[in-house]
C-alpha cells in the first residue's frame, strides 16, 4: 500500500483525491491546508475549469494538518502530492525532498527557471522520485494521438495547432491565480500544458515569436506563440480573457501528410481521424483522464520503486523555461531563440 500526504484541497487538491479514490492500492494519510484544520468529509466538485470529479471523500482517518513543516515531521507516508498555490511549489518540493520524501507536485513546476534548477538539484541530492502534473502527456486524447502519429501511418506531421480558451479562474481562494506574481497568470499556469505537449511531441523548437494581450501588471493573460522547427509549422493559442459564461475549452488539430486528426472537447467523439481517401472515423480512446493516469503512473513508479518517465523533472523545467521565454517574447516583440 502506498500511503500519500496531499498538501492543498482546493480545486487541484479535490481532484487528486477523487482520481485517488479510483486508483488500487494508495491510502490518503495526511492532508494539510491552513483553512482547514479538521477535514472530516469533503465534497469533491472543485469549482475550477474541467469537473473531472464529483461525490465526497472521508477523510476522517487521515492526520490532519494545517502546518506544512508539521505534517512532514510527523511522516508517515511514502510521497507528498503538492496541490499547494504555484508560488509554493519550489519550496514545499524542497522541503519534501529534503525530509526524506518522494514528491509529485503541480504543474507549472515552478515560477521561475532558477526555482526549477534548486528543485531539480534537490532531486539529484536526495535521489527521491519526483515528477510534475503535465497530464496533457497521461490524457487519453492526447496521448492516443500521439501513439497514432508515432506510428507512422499517416506520415509525418505538417501542421500544428493547440488551444486552451477559459473564463478567469475565480475560483481560487484569495483570488491568487489572478495574481500574476502568485501564479504567473494564464500565459504560465494556463498555457504551459499546450508548451509541453509540443515539446512532447516535436521536441525543442529553434526559436518562438509569441503576441499577446498584456494586463496592467505587465502580465499576459491570453498568449499565441509560433514555434520555429525547420520541417513543420506549429503555434499554440491559450489563456483566460473569454467571458464569465464562455466556460473552458481545450483542443487541438494536427495534420500529416496523409490525415487531418481534430480533437476538440466540446464535440463528440473528442478525436475525429479523417483520412485522405477513406471516411473519417473516431479514435478509440483509453477510460479515464489525465488526472488519474499521471497519479496511477506516480503511484505504481514509488511502489516499484521507478518511475516511467513520461514526465520528467527535467522535461517539466523545459516547459517552464519556454513559457518564460515566450512571455518575454510577447513583452519586447522579439524572436526569441531557445536553448535547452
């Protein structure tokens, strides 16, 4: 049995618990946030931009904290899933480690590329496991895409194209997603995971050209960025300026030599496979989300001992460190070449 402490039950917090509660094999042990000293039964519906999860969870058998450095000194548990704000994730990840713990922490890893190299140097110095939620790399549409376009069977890709539209996110307690020095605003926390689903798949682009709509802060909060490879066209489109009712959107459209594949989350079947001259069809898709199938990979990786690398620290500090430039791209107007 593999015994978890969860720090965070806000929207990412219930999440992970209600993918935990489908997941063999795992125990909830500990559960730590300062607003909620005595978590006995929490409903799971989080309020926040995809309902990947309803019902309740009981906690009542789990060690309740509301101090972080006192839920780790209790111990315990095998890992630590951090849930906690963005700005936390370097430190809490750190001290995690530090104490002798494996961590899965929330993505964007972190803030900063100097945050994700202290958290990645940690990681080397304690030999723990560790790895980031990009789930986009675990979520069946996506994954079974690229499954499919590895394949070879339709050649190669030509074309590229990735969006993630929302309303704000105002569900954050304190408002701190909106915050842009808390979270990076949507050009970091939001966009991220269409970054690293192209890094997934194409590798590090020579450079990117990004525009983008800029707050009073100096934060962007809607970001369209194209990505410079010598054999394919690629841009990504994402943020949270869309109305209050709009909801939340994620989709994307690849075309290869041979097929057009569109997955979009408002339709039905999500992945359309149209071949040049046979009719279209829709793409099998594996049960269950993102969520569950990046903690289902972590859980199985501590209880064996290694993880699979899908997603690695490494790769996730990738991620960060070409939003960041992107960002700066949106700022100054400037092509900006990337280097690993």
């Amino acid at each position: 049995m593999v015994k978890v402490a969860l720090a965070g039950l806000g929207f990412m917090g219930k999440t992970h618990l209600g993918a935990y509660q489908k997941i063999p094999d795992v125990e909830i042990v500990a559960v730590c946030d300062p607003r909620k000293e005595n978590p006995k039964v929490i409903r799971l519906e989080t309020g926040g931009n995809i309902a990947s999860t309803s019902g309740s969870i009981d906690l009542s058998s789990a060690r309740a904290y509301s101090d972080y450095q006192d839920m780790l000194s209790a111990g315990g548990f095998d890992f630590v899933d951090i849930c906690a704000p963005t700005f936390l994730h370097a430190d809490y990840t750190i001290r995690a480690l530090d104490a002798g713990y494996h961590v899965f922490c929330e993505k964007p890893m972190a803030l900063s590329v100097d945050e994700t190299a202290r958290m990645l140097a940690h990681v080397k110095k304690t030999g723990r496991l560790f790895s980031v939620g990009q789930c986009l790399r675990f979520w069946p549409a996506y994954a079974d895409v690229k499954t499919l376009i590895d394949s070879g069977r339709f050649g190669r890709v030509r074309y590229a194209e990735f969006a993630r539209l929302s309303s704000p996110p105002r569900w954050a307690t304190g408002n701190w997603m909106n915050d842009s020095r808390l979270s990076g605003n949507a050009a970091l926390d939001l966009h991220i995971h269409d970054v690293d689903m192209v890094l997934h798949l194409f590798g590090a682009p020579r450079a990117v050209r990004s525009q983008g709509v800029k707050e009073m802060d100096g934060s962007i909060s809607q970001i369209t960025t194209f990505y410079e490879y010598p054999d394919l066209a690629v841009q990504t489109s994402g943020g949270w300026i869309c109305s209050g009712s709009f909801g939340f959107t994620m989709r994307a459209l690849y075309i290869l030599e041979a097929a057009t594949i569109e997955l979009d989350f408002t339709k039905s079947p999500v992945v359309t496979v149209c071949p040049d001259f046979d009719p279209k069809y829709p793409l099998p898709l594996a049960e269950g989300d993102g969520y569950f199938h990046e903690l289902k990979d972590f859980v199985d990786g501590v209880a064996k001992g290694q993880l699979s690398g899908i997603v690695t620290g490494r790769s996730a500090a990738e991620a960060v460190k070409l939003c960041l430039l992107e960002i700066e791209s949106v700022k100054d107007g400037k092509r900006k070449r990337f280097r690993k």
